[in-house]
C-alpha cells in the first residue's frame, strides 16, 4: 500500500477560490475559502472587509547578518451574494492554512402584489 500523498494546499486554495460555495453534512449551505500562510506567523496576518471585499495579507520581514528578506501575501475575493460579512469566521490551522466561513441564507421568495386600475 503507498503512503498517503500529502495534501497540495496551492492546488486547495485555488480550487476554493474558484468554487467558495459548498454544502455541509446536514445540507446547509456555506461560504467556505482556504488561504496557504505556512510562511507567515499569526501576527504576521491580517483579515479585513470593505465594500462587500474580503483582503488577506500577509508580510514577513527577516533581518540577519546584513541582509533582508521580504515576504508579501495579499488576496482580495469579493463576498458572493447571501454572505453576510458580519458572519465570517476565521481558523488558522496548525499547517498554516487560513479558513474563512460562513453560512449562506437561503433567498427569501417574495410576492409582488399587483396593483388593479
């Protein structure tokens, strides 16, 4: 039996990025994105929403014997429709990978009345 193939998160995040919407196991649907940020300390990353956009980013910044390295991340997605940003959670998990959640509402069907001349 070959041992398991570990997981490719860049291949992860842009499959995420291009399909967010997904369906739990009770069938509820929800708003579901993955960030690859194994090269960058919690403190390094920050979250933030404008105008119906998600921004992530990320900067690193190293200094030893006379040189410097720099690392940038920054991704904007914009909030699909029945996402509500006040409802965003995040989880940095211990592999380094950024979730970002939420729950999607359902479209509320609406009666137009009709008005009679």
């Amino acid at each position: 039996m070959a041992p398991a193939q570990p997981r490719d998160i860049g291949w992860n995040e842009a499959f995420r990025l291009d399909n967010p919407i997904v369906t739990d196991k009770d069938g509820n649907k929800k708003f579901h994105l993955e960030f690859d940020l194994r090269q960058f300390k919690p403190e390094e990353i920050n979250l933030s929403t404008a105008n119906n956009v998600l921004t992530v980013e990320a900067k690193h910044e190293e200094k030893s014997d006379g040189r410097l390295s720099y690392r940038e991340y920054r991704r904007q997605y914009t909030i699909p429709e029945g996402v509500n940003v006040e409802t965003l959670k995040s989880k940095l998990g211990h592999n380094g990978v950024l979730s970002i959640e939420a729950p999607v509402q359902k479209k509320q069907d609406v009666a137009i009345p009709i008005k009679h001349k």
